[in-house]
C-alpha cells in the first residue's frame, strides 16, 4: 500500500509530505529515502515500493519544501536537469538533515522506539545520508555516488552506526581526487564501508533514464539489501 503522510518540523515551523510504501505485513524496520536533487519524482518512489517489498517501511520525504514543494524534475530533460541544479544552490543541507531527522523520529514513534530505521540517499541524497550518519542517532546509512563527502571528513569520528557507500570511479562530479581523500580519511573507519564500481558514472544506480547501468546497479542494490538486512534486522 502506498500513501502520501505528512510531517512536523522539529522546530515547529511547518510541515512537509514524504511518499509512503508500506509493506503486505507488520514492518520490520524502517528506512528514510533520501531524495536526488530531482525532488521526490518516480524513481526515489520505485526505491520505495522496492523496499517495501522486502518488508520495510520506506518514507521519502520532500526536501526541497521550503522551496518548491511536490516538485518532481526528470533529469534527462535538459530544463529540468538545470532547475535541478538551481534548487541545490537554494536548499539548506542543515535544514534538510533537522527534516530528515524528523522523518526518522516520526517512522520511529509510529513502529515503536525499538524499531531500528536506516537511511539510503542518492546524489545529494547519499551526501546527506553521511551527514546523516554523523549527526543523528540513525541505525544504518547508504549514499549513493559520495558527491561532496571529501568535505565532510571531519564529521566523521562523530560516526557511531554502520555506513555503506557506493562510489562510481568515473564520477564527473566526484573526481579522482575526492575519491582518493575519501578512501584515505575512510578506509581504516571501524563504521564505513565503501565500494568502488569500475567504469560507472555518477548516477548508474538510478531506476529510470540514460544514466542507469543495470549491472552495477543491481550489485549496488544488492549490497544495499544485504547491508540493511543485517544491520536492521
């Protein structure tokens, strides 16, 4: 079943959606898909559905609220790949991670506080799922693609649950350099694992368009699926 929920601010200054994939039976964790920089569009919903299908309860909620809310963008459109782009210029990382934290809390409260919830984030989304992992108490992060994480490396002794990343070595957006800090600072990390896809380029792990590579992908995923099953099972 799927559904559209709504939910508050932590700081009480509004409220946003998140798409909602439930799964057949009780849940037996819960996960916060956190969205590209495309909104909430047809392909974080199939993660979802995904997800709920092996048994989660998946929520992705709108990011880009504060912005322009429900906005979904296809980014093999060359208009909307740039509105994209605009909007990432626009939008709060912290707020967006005081969102997702909401979202965590909420799926948490509604399945009962010993219900484990995990993140997956793409793109942006899989930056935002490190941040993620180091500034809240979620129980296991995924990010897709490492965009920006070279930055991030001083978050990361604050890291206290697993992390799984996946890192295409043909980024255009995450060049050879960024991998190379990433893999320094990260490596001997007790909490991080990262795997490194040959030949794939930012975006291969997407459900729909011409960035998808199906094989990597379906690795990629695969890896995902086995990552959540043993750290929220």
């Amino acid at each position: 079943m799927t559904n559209t929920t709504t939910i508050p601010t932590l700081a009480g200054d509004g409220e946003f959606t998140a798409y909602r994939a439930t799964p057949a039976g009780t849940p037996k964790a819960a996960i916060v898909v956190i969205q590209e920089i495309f909104g909430v569009n047809a392909g974080i919903r199939r993660k979802c559905d995904t997800l709920a299908e092996a048994g989660y309860l998946a929520i992705a909620p709108d990011l880009f609220w504060r912005l322009e809310p429900g906005i979904e963008l296809d980014p093999d459109i060359k208009p909307e790949f740039d509105r994209a782009f605009e909007l990432m210029g626009q939008f709060d990382q912290d707020k967006g991670i005081a969102d997702i934290e909401a979202a965590v809390r909420a799926v948490r409260s509604e399945l009962g506080d010993g219900t484990k919830v995990g993140v997956v984030g793409y793109c942006l989304g899989g930056r935002l799922a490190f941040m993620t992992a180091a500034r809240t108490d979620v129980d296991a992060s995924v990010g897709y693609y490492g965009v920006g994480i070279d930055g991030l490396l001083g978050e990361k002794n604050a890291i206290a649950h697993p992390v799984l990343l996946h890192v295409p070595e043909e980024d255009h957006f995450v060049d050879k350099d960024a991998q190379a800090a990433m893999h320094a600072g990260l490596d001997d990390h007790p909490k991080v694992t990262i795997y490194d896809y040959a030949g794939e380029d930012h975006g291969f792990a997407t459900e729909f368009g011409e960035r998808r590579s199906d094989a990597s992908a379906k690795l990629a995923d695969e890896r995902t699926a086995k990552f959540f099953a043993e750290h929220l099972g």
